[in-house]
C-alpha cells in the first residue's frame, strides 16, 4: 500500500493529455532517469511532471505501458511465457523514434 | 504477481500497480492518494464490460486484468449521482470502438 504523489510523475503528451506513472517504471527511461534524480535542480525534478511536446498521446501511452510491462518481467525468473509486447505497425516509427529519445 | 491497471478520467490516466487480490475499495485508497477525491466519491467502471466494480470484491474476482481500462467517475456536487463517463479518446487506443 501507501503510493502517494511523490512516487509518481505524471508525463504530459503534445495533446495536453496526462499519464500518471510511478517514478520506478518511469526509470525505465535512462532520459527520465536523468531528469529525475539528477540534483542539478531539473524543473521537472521539482513539479514531478515533464512535458514532451512531440510526442503524441497514443505514442506516450504505450511508453508507459511498456515501461510497466519492463518492470514485470524483468528479472523476473518467476515469470514464464512473458507475453509479447504487442506494438501496432502505424505506430512503429513514431514510437521507435520516441523510444531513441527516451533511451529505453 | 504484481499487475497494472490505467485508471482514466477525462484527459488523465493513472497507471496503478494493484494485485489481484486487492478489493475495488483497496484501489479507490490508491486512487485518493493521487487524486485527493475521497473514496465514497469515485466509482469504478470496467471499461471492456462496461460493469461497475464494487468495493467489497477484489479485481480478480471481477475479471479486471492486466492493462485494463477502467473509467473512473467522480460524485456530483451536492447530489448522488456521478458525472458521466468522460474519456477523452486519442487516435490510436485498443479501448476504442472500431471504426467501421
């Protein structure tokens, strides 16, 4: 139990839409990682929110939900059959060239 | 085994770890953490089924999943009854009604 704001950082696509995930799957992201925890006084460190005004709202979800698909079943030996992490073929590119951005 | 589900509400979607064994009313206590919307004004829709989750009964045993979709509605002001569903949708969305 007991998740509050502070865990969480909520991500924020071109469209204004805003997921809201916890920090540890958004570290699955070295980017995010680095704007997280760096000291160097990030703003968005201070509010827990970042904004990405080029990536898009379908594209930013299924980040999120990869990054909670990662969290799963890595090392996770207790796992079997890891499902595949089913990507539609119109968002290929576009997520590819998020995915570079992020470095996840 | 941990899981996710993606509580939505309009323009926001929480993504919440939850476990099949947690009841609806143990996930609406994740929810009032985040949203600071008192549990007895949210309820809880699945959005494949279109069922309302009830509080004393746990995921599992409502047939939520992994990566589901559940609607999160909030109580009127000074009335009884909850707004409507309002999910603002986006192009590419596995929720979404297939266009014909």
């Amino acid at each position: 139990m007991g998740i509050t704001k502070a865990d969480t950082v909520k991500l924020i696509s071109a469209e204004g839409f805003e997921f809201v995930i916890h920090k540890e799957a958004a570290m699955i992201s070295n980017t995010l990682k680095n704007m997280l925890s760096s000291s160097g006084g990030f703003q968005e460190t201070e509010l827990g929110e970042v904004r990405f005004p080029e990536i898009s709202t379908p594209i930013l979800e299924k980040l999120c939900q990869f990054f909670y698909y990662k969290l799963r079943y890595t090392n996770s030996a207790a796992v079997k059959n890891v499902p595949e992490f089913k990507i539609e073929p119109e968002i290929a590119i576009e997520l590819l060239m998020a995915s570079n951005f992020l470095d996840c | 085994m941990s899981m996710y589900v993606r509580v939505k509400h309009k323009k926001v979607t929480y993504f919440l770890h939850v476990e099949p064994s947690d009841s609806i009313l143990e996930v609406k206590e994740k929810l009032q953490a985040l949203s600071e919307q008192p549990v007895d004004q949210q309820r809880l829709t699945l959005v494949s089924t279109g069922q309302v989750l009830e509080d004393g009964k746990t995921l599992a045993e409502q047939k939520v999943e992994n990566d589901a979709v559940v609607a999160l509605q909030y109580k009127l002001p000074d009335s009884d009854q909850y707004e409507e569903i309002d999910i603002q949708k986006h192009d590419i969305d596995d929720t979404a009604e297939p266009h014909s």
